[in-house]
C-alpha cells in the first residue's frame, strides 16, 4: 500500500506510453521522448482609448504545438510506419486518415496515472536523426504529429 507521501509525490517523467487509435499500448507506443503536450490560448492586443496604464489581452483562439515522438527507427512492419508512410509518402493521392492519440503517464505498476487525448491527429514530419560515426548512439526517428486539439483526461 502506498504511503501518503508517495501519492502526493509529483509523478516521474521517464514511464510512460502512447497509443494509436483503438490499438492498446504495444510496441508502436514505446517512445524515448514525446514532447508539445502545450496547448495556448492566443490573444490579441486591445488599446481602449483614454487608458494609457495597460493594453487589453482579449482571447483569440487555442494554439497547438506539433506533437513531437522520438524513438529508435522502427521496422517497416510497425503501423506507425505505416501510417507515416501512407501520409507523408502518398503524395497526396491517397485520404489522410487522422487518428485518435494517447499519451499515458504511467505508475511504477504499469498503471495510468495521467492521460492526454489529441484529437485528428496525423503526421506532418518524420525525420530520421543524423548518423556519425564517431557516437555509440541508437538511430533514432523523430515524427511530428499535427491535431485539432487536445484535453487532459485524468
């Protein structure tokens, strides 16, 4: 049983997962980093006529960053490879199919502790990281994903 200390502990950033649609966190949800869960309210400068001490901040509409998964290159069997391929090679000929995602951050037991939804999401980028041979590093791929937006679930 935990402690009370351990529940009011901020979660670790280094356990977590992706999935795809209705595909159940597997392979293709193992990532070494994801990044631009950030989503923005933009607004717009207002002056009020008369008021010189301070300029009005008016919403104006939600701004998100590309969601951005790096991991190791993976085998040309992956769905995600898959689906990259079928967007970002098919030259627009074939329908762009969005895709429901999910990022979990997860508990020492495997257990989600926070999740985060993106609706409508598709990639934009998929860039494989620079190869040299003077570094003992993985080859690692970079997909940068495009969505309408996002909501935290838990």
């Amino acid at each position: 049983m935990p402690t009370a200390d351990a529940a009011l502990a901020p979660p670790v950033a280094f356990h977590f997962t992706v999935s795809f649609g209705s595909t159940p966190p597997a392979v293709d949800g193992s990532f070494q980093e994801v990044s631009g869960i950030a989503p923005e309210l933009e607004t717009e400068p207002v002056a009020e006529g008369g008021e010189n001490r301070f300029v009005h901040q008016l919403p104006k509409a939600m701004k998100n960053p590309r969601l951005t998964l790096k991991r190791g290159v993976a085998a040309l069997d992956s769905q995600l490879v898959a689906w990259c391929r079928n967007v970002l090679e098919g030259g627009l000929v074939r329908p762009i199919v969005p895709k429901l995602l999910h990022v979990f951050l997860l508990d020492a037991n495997g257990a989600p502790l926070r999740a985060w939804s993106f609706a409508n999401a598709y990639p934009v980028r998929w860039e494989v990281e620079s190869f040299n041979s003077t570094k003992n590093e993985l080859a690692l791929e970079k997909i940068e994903l495009s969505y309408a937006y996002s909501k935290r679930e838990v």
